[in-house]
C-alpha cells in the first residue's frame, strides 16, 4: 500500500463516525476522494457520493457504510454514574474496564465502563454484563457535575481504542466495520483516475450512514440515484478463532481473500461477473451463502426502486463489533483489485435480467 493510502487510513479509522453523527468522517472521506472524481453530492443524513461521469445515464454504484456502533447517554444517577443505551449492535460483554469519549457541545470527555473488582464480587454467581449493568464513570461525583461538562441525556460515546498493525499481516481496531469498506471503495476511484480509464457509464462512489440500525442511509441513497446496478463491500465473519461454529457461519478466513456471497438478494449474473473476473485476474476468492437476507446494505439496494442488480463482496475480519477487529493486509488489497477490475468489466447498458 502506498504511503499516502495507508496514513489516510488510519487517520479514518482513527476518526469516531458513531451511526447518526457521521459527518466529521464524511468530511475526511470527502476530502480524500476529490481529486478522483468529477463530482460529489449529500443526502439530508449525511450519505456521501462521489461521481465519476455524472452526465451518463446508465449508472452503477460501489458502496460501503460510513458509520460505527457507539452509545447515547440514557441516564445519570444522583452519584455522577452514566447508564446508556445502544445505537447499532454495541456488545456490552467487552465494556467494562474500557475507555470512552463522550462528544458534547463543550468537546470531548473521557470516561471509563467501570466495574467492581474481582475481590469484592461472588465470582460463582457472576453473571456476563449487560446493558442495564454497564455504565460510565467521567470522574464526577454527583449528576449537576456531569451536567456542567457538557454531558446529557442524547450524548454520543464511542471507544477510544485506536488503529494498529499487528505482525506486519494485519490491521487492528474499531470501526474497521465498516470505515474499511469506505478506505476500499475510494481507492477504487483513485485507481480508475490515475490509471485513466474513460467509464462508458456514470460511477457512483457511495458512502452510507446508518447501515448499524438498518441499513437506513442505503435505502435513502439508492432512492435517490436509481442505479442499474451496486456493488457492495462490508466485512464478513472469518470463522477459524475459537467459538465460531462452521456448519452454520460457513468456512471463511483472513488471508484466502473476498468472500462473494450467494442469495436471494444477490442477482446470480453480477455475481457471476465478479467470480469470472477474479479467476481471469488469479485473484483468490470465497464463497458464503446468505439465505434469504445479507444483513448489508446489498439489501437495500437490490429491492429498491424497480429492483437494481446488486451483488455483495465481503471483507473477511475477526472480532467484528470489538474494538480489535482484525483483518488480513492482502484481503483488502484483493477487495479493491476485485472491485477495480469488476468495473472494467461492465459494458455500458449491460443487461443483467435473467429473462429478455
């Protein structure tokens, strides 16, 4: 990877986007992108979309979502103590003895998921933290101080842990679900731009909020631009730590490269595009299969409007909704090759119907 590729990365991922307050992320994923597009635009929500061609009328889409699971402040007891709710999948079981910012109109505080000590607690009758056990500590001592740092009920948190590579294989953190995603998709504009290729159709870069509570800023933004077909990328599980059990979350790992997905929501011939150019490009691939719903914002995009020909390439990673989710170098090198490549392989005005 390229120098300036891997320190706006990082500067990404280090970025809190939590879901419903993206746009400090948009701003620097927007920033990123310019130079390799001819135009951009945003929703009300904060969906971004770079566009290369925007004059053509046959349009296809590569997408990602922009957002990151987080906390809103729910309650502050008489002693200064936070209770919380989630906004997106936020996994109480890893809280405790984490650190936080809470984003308030005054700026950041910190504070901690505090927990008792293993001393003080009957350790048999122990029970695994749940949203209604965990709660922050920011160092106050009654609610009218918490109150005068700028924290209310509404407030945001997020984990304060940061990116890192981790035996010069892996890249490690939060939110790689799915700010990866976005880092892929505009380094596929950056490559069709410094390669000059001249698309014979009008390519929509989109990166989408509100993907972690429904995939809610994909269905807003395929309303929007109405496209012919979408191609999404979104991490998937990598089944080969302990606990996963294969015979139902399926065989994949880090480092063996994208996983397509098979189902309903898949249109069989854009997928069957993207298969045939990753074996023409000798680029590694799995397969998954999905059943009735992808769970990513493939869904959204291929039942809307008239129904738009969509496919998912997935990202193998570890520990998804932790704040060490793991993913392999050469997996998202071959992400963004095989989302290149695919684009160079859809002819304006392609007919993917299975029936004409």
């Amino acid at each position: 990877m390229r120098q300036e590729s891997f320190d706006f990365l990082q500067k990404y991922l280090n970025n809190s986007s939590p879901t419903g307050f993206e746009v400090e992320g948009q701003k620097l994923w927007l920033e990123y992108i310019k130079p390799y597009i001819d135009d951009y635009f945003v929703d009300t929500y904060g969906t971004v979309v770079g566009v290369i061609n925007p004059e053509a009328e046959y349009k296809v889409v590569i997408e990602a979502h922009a957002d990151e699971i987080s906390w809103f402040v729910n309650y502050i007891t008489p002693e200064g103590y936070i209770y919380l709710k989630r906004n997106g999948g936020s996994d109480a079981l890893i809280a405790p003895s984490k650190r936080v910012n809470i984003y308030t109109a005054k700026g950041i505080v910190k504070a901690v998921f505090g927990w008792p000590a293993i001393h003080v607690r009957k350790v048999e009758q122990d029970k695994a933290p749940t949203i209604e056990t965990v709660f922050l500590d920011c160092g106050a001592s009654s609610r009218e101080e918490v109150e005068k740092m700028g924290i209310h009920v509404g407030c945001v948190a997020t984990f304060e842990d940061e990116f890192s590579v981790m035996n010069d294989k892996f890249y490690v953190g939060r939110a790689l679900d799915n700010r990866i995603g976005g880092f892929m998709i505009a380094e596929v504009a950056r490559l069709i731009r410094e390669r000059k290729h001249n698309l014979p159709f009008g390519l929509y870069v989109v990166n989408a909020v509100q993907e972690e509570i429904g995939l809610r800023g994909a269905e807003m933004i395929a309303h929007r631009i109405n496209p012919d077909v979408a191609i999404i990328t979104d991490v998937t599980h990598d089944t080969q730590s302990p606990m996963y059990e294969k015979k139902t979350s399926g065989d994949i790992h880090c480092g063996k490269g994208p996983v397509i997905a098979y189902g309903p929501a898949v249109q069989n011939n854009v997928r069957d595009l993207i298969i045939n150019t990753a074996q023409e490009k000798e680029i590694p691939f799995q397969r998954s299969a999905v059943s009735r719903a992808t769970g990513t914002d493939t869904d959204a995009f291929a039942y809307s409007n008239a129904g738009v020909a969509s496919a998912l390439i997935s990202l193998p990673l570890k520990y998804m909704h932790t704040t060490v989710e793991t993913v392999h170098k050469d997996d998202v090198e071959n992400v963004i090759k095989l989302i290149y490549e695919t684009i160079l392989k859809i002819e304006d005005k392609q007919d993917f119907r299975y029936l004409k």
